[in-house]
C-alpha cells in the first residue's frame, strides 16, 4: 500500500505592524532658500543640485527635443558644463539670435515668484534683496515700468491644449489602471 505524504498546511499570515501616523515631522524639511554657511554643506549642496540640474536638462532635451547648453562656475571659478549636443554650435546659436529671448529670468524675479512668502532672515542676503547702492533713495518716481517690465517676465497661464488631455494625443492610447 501507497503511505500518503501529510498535506502541508499553509502558514498563518503574518501579524501586519499598524501604519506609523504621520506627524507635521515626517517628510522632507523645507529649507530656506539662501547662501549656506557651512563650506562642506554648501559644496555637497552645490554637487548634488548641480547634477540634479543636469539630469533634468537632459530629460527636458530629450522628452521636449530641444537643443540645451547649460553653463556653470562654482565658488571657486571651476566651469562645469551640460549640452544636449555640440556646446559650441548652441553657444554660437544663441550670439547670433538678433531677436531676443522669448523669456529672460533672474534670480530676483524667480526668488519673487517662488518664494515670496518665505520669512526674511536679517543675517543673509536674498536675491530679493536690493543692493545699497542700485536705487535713488531720494526719486519718487512711478514704478509702472518696473511692473510692467515684471509682467513681460512672468510666464501666461495657457489653456491646455489638445496633446495634454489624458491619451496624450498623437495616437498614443490613454494609460488605463491595471484590471485586478
């Protein structure tokens, strides 16, 4: 006669650990956008936001197949440099434009833009702040032009158009979520 093998029971589930409350603590810290104080802080900051900075300028060339040179001195005058192809035709592309950009950016009116809100700190110099010696403490002039020229700056808000829908346009069919 055959000796039948016992059946093996499945085990017992494990005990599932209840999910950790968050708390106002967890999650990334905001940081205040300023000059770090600390040399070994802020040269490990400048590396890792460096090639961050790198890193979406080649997603942005590729996904957005356009031509990007990106040029960068550190502290310490050291030229680091990111293209999406030949730096030296970008560059001599962009000294032969006779029309201008279509948008021009500085530091002051992204830091207006983006960061506003955020409480000043006496101790260090924003890009928001104005230099000493740049304004005529005693004109009182219209700053109308200065608005305007900051209107110029500030990027429109487009309806979206027809390739942004859920599908993406171009034939490609909309994700759809997985069937369980």
């Amino acid at each position: 006669a055959k000796v039948k093998a016992p059946i093996k029971q499945p085990a017992p589930p494990a005990p599932v650990a209840p999910a950790p409350v968050k708390t106002a603590a967890m999650g990334r810290k905001k940081i205040r956008i300023e000059r770090i104080a600390d040399e070994r802080n802020r040269q490990v900051t400048f590396t890792k936001r460096k090639n961050g900075l790198m890193k979406k300028a080649m997603e942005l060339s590729v996904l957005c197949d356009c031509q990007i040179a990106l040029v960068i001195f550190n502290s310490n005058n050291k030229l680091f440099q990111y293209s999406s192809g030949d730096i030296n035709a970008v560059l001599e592309r962009f000294k032969k434009d006779t029309i201008g950009p279509h948008e021009r950016r500085t530091n002051k009116d992204l830091f207006n833009q983006h960061f506003r809100n955020q409480p000043k700190n006496p101790n260090v110099k924003n890009p928001n702040d104005e230099d000493e010696g740049d304004e005529d403490e005693g004109d009182e002039e219209d700053d109308s032009e200065e608005e305007e020229e900051e209107e110029e700056n500030t990027p429109k808000k487009l309806p979206p158009s027809k390739s942004h829908k859920k599908g993406g346009g171009k034939g490609k069919p909309a994700l759809q979520p997985p069937i369980s």
